[in-house]
C-alpha cells in the first residue's frame, strides 16, 4: 500500500546550519505531495506543497522537490533559526487519501 | 475565513462514557477529513465527508465510532464506551474542492483523556 517514510529524530542544529530531513513515498497513483510543521503547542500548518514530478515547494527559505524518479521529497533549509524548532510531517496525498510520515523533531540551538 | 475550529479543545472522560466533538470548517470548504494523533506519530486518517456523503472511512474506526455532517457544514464526532487506548488528539481538517491541489487546513484537535 501507499506509505511515507521520514528520517526520525530528533535532529538538533546550531543557528544557520543546513537542514535535511529526507522523506521517501511509495504510491501507485499520482500523489501531491506536502510538507506540514507544528510548532510547540500550536496547530498544524501546511509549509510548502508540490504537485507533480519535479514542481519544488518553497516557503518561508525552506524547499522542497518532487523526486518521481528516486520518489522522494527532501525538505532543505540553507540556515535554520532557533523559530524553526518544530515537528516536520511529510504527507502524501491523494484524492482523499491522505498519509503522514511519523514526524521529523527538529531543535535549533542559538 | 477564520480557520478551522474545534470544540471542545480537551475532554477528560471516564473509561466506558460516551464523547461527542465538534469540527467547523472552512465555510466554502466542502472536503471534511477526521484524524487522530497519538503521541509522537503523525495523524492517521479516520474519515472523509464531501459535504454532507461520509465517503471513506478507515479500518481505524471501529463500531464505537461514528461520524456525522448532517447539513454539509459542521461535522461531529462520537465515540460509544471509551476506551483507555481511545486517548489522543482527534484532528479535524478542510478543504476545497481544488482538484488536485487538495490542501488541507487542520484545526487546532481535540485532546481527549480517557481515565
């Protein structure tokens, strides 16, 4: 069946450093794919989003490629803040169907 | 727009009682999913209502759940003779009907506590 694999956490980050968290997928259809975040008490909110094979997502410095060949969608950040602290969900969906990765924890240190 | 909202924000209930939570969408939002989120997992679908049809509805949902959008808008969500493993945060979310750029809007969740 369809599914999302995320790197596990947490990954803890010095101030500007770069930020991967990998994600992989498997789907038999043509799934847009999505990155969502929740901050510390605070609700889930959708980051960045791509479509089709090879569209990238970006928002707020972060971005995102749909991989079809190696199906992935890595999340990037060229210099992360200590705000950037949060949960990272990968999220594949569907139609309907919609499927979270476990979540990414990052910690960002000053 | 003022988002996606829940009611009631937490519930703490006594093993065997029956819950009932509210979700009020996005009010052009046709697309209303359920989910639940336990502590340190991503949210696992529940269900899917397209206005007022509830379409899908996961393996996850046993008979003790059920719900419901009678009038397209507001849905709810009961479940019978609560469980201990019933604890976790129930997550509501929208959307419209975008065709392929289905983007959810998550409300806030539900934490229900089952003693």
């Amino acid at each position: 069946g369809d599914s999302v694999t995320q790197m596990e956490g947490p990954v803890t980050l010095s101030e500007e450093a770069f930020l991967t968290i990998n994600c992989t997928y498997t789907a038999t259809g043509y799934p847009s794919l999505f990155w969502y975040v929740q901050y510390p008490g605070e609700g889930l909110q959708l980051l960045l989003k791509a479509t089709k094979a090879d569209d990238k997502g970006s928002n707020k410095g972060f971005e995102a490629t749909y991989r079809k060949e190696t199906t992935s969608f890595h999340l990037e950040k060229g210099s992360v803040q200590v705000s950037d602290s949060a949960v990272y969900f990968c999220v594949l969906m569907w139609g309907f169907k919609t499927i979270f990765g476990a979540g990414t924890r990052l910690f960002v240190k000053a | 727009d003022t988002g996606v909202s829940q009611d009631p924000r937490h519930k703490i209930t006594k093993r065997g009682q029956n819950v009932t939570f509210r979700c009020d969408p996005i009010s052009e939002h046709n697309r209303l999913y359920w989910y639940r989120q336990t502590l340190g997992q991503g949210p696992e679908f529940l269900t899917y209502f397209q206005n007022e049809a509830q379409l899908e509805k996961s393996r996850l949902l046993s008979d003790r759940f059920s719900a419901e959008r009678p009038k397209g808008s507001f849905s709810t969500l009961e479940i019978q003779r609560t469980e201990q493993g019933d604890s976790a945060m129930y997550l509501c979310a929208s959307s419209a009907p975008a065709g392929v750029l289905d983007t959810q809007y998550f409300g806030p969740g539900t934490r229900l506590t089952v003693l």
